[in-house]
C-alpha cells in the first residue's frame, strides 16, 4: 500500500478550480487501485492535507496522467500559495481497532509493546 499526501496553502478558488476539483477527486476514487482517502486541516497554520492511499503504484501513476490533473497542475499558483507531496510506502499501521474504515486497516498489526 501507498499513500501520497498533498500539502497545500489555498489561496482563492474559482470556477475553473471548482469545475477540475471533483473530476480529479473522482479519476482517482474510479481507479481499481485507489483504497481510500483523507482530508485535513491545520488549524494552527491552515495548510490543508488530503491523502490518498492506493494498493500499488500504478493508481497514482494513473492519477498523474489524468488530463484533469495535468491542467490543474499548470495553473496551481492560481489557487495555492505553495504545495508539496509526499509519496510513502505503507509497511505497518496499528491501533486499537477503532477505526476499522481506515484504508490501512488491512494492514493493521498487533501494536507494538
């Protein structure tokens, strides 16, 4: 499993980012390999997180060959302040089985003493 976090600063939106937002959120969630999605907002700063998890690599190789996402990606200084991405693997996730909806919950292990 995968997760690629994209961290952004927002600065106004318009049509055209409302007319890509959705279609990209949707190429993504249509795709065999995607396995779920967070979203997230620093109160103390107000970037803004969303994660997407996929079973392998090649969903998010898809994602970034997206027309959509390719568009959205020349005009991002319209709509951020700045961006970054963080691709990870997945090796481990546990907990205390609270959140059995989590993506990663099929990679759940016993937690660690």
């Amino acid at each position: 499993m995968y997760s690629s976090t994209f961290i952004f600063e927002k600065k106004q939106y318009d049509a055209e980012f409302e007319r890509l937002d959705p279609l990209i959120a949707a190429a993504a969630r249509s795709h065999a390999d995607f396995a779920g999605e967070e979203y997230w907002e620093n109160p103390h700063n107000g970037r803004i997180c969303v994660v997407y998890y996929w079973h392998s690599l090649d969903g998010l190789h898809a994602l970034m060959r997206d027309p959509q996402h390719i568009e959205a990606k020349r005009q991002y200084q319209r709509w951020y302040q700045g961006f970054q991405v963080v691709v990870a693997e997945v090796v481990r996730a546990y907990g205390d089985g609270h959140f059995a909806d989590h993506p990663a919950a099929a990679f759940q292990t016993p937690q660690p003493a």
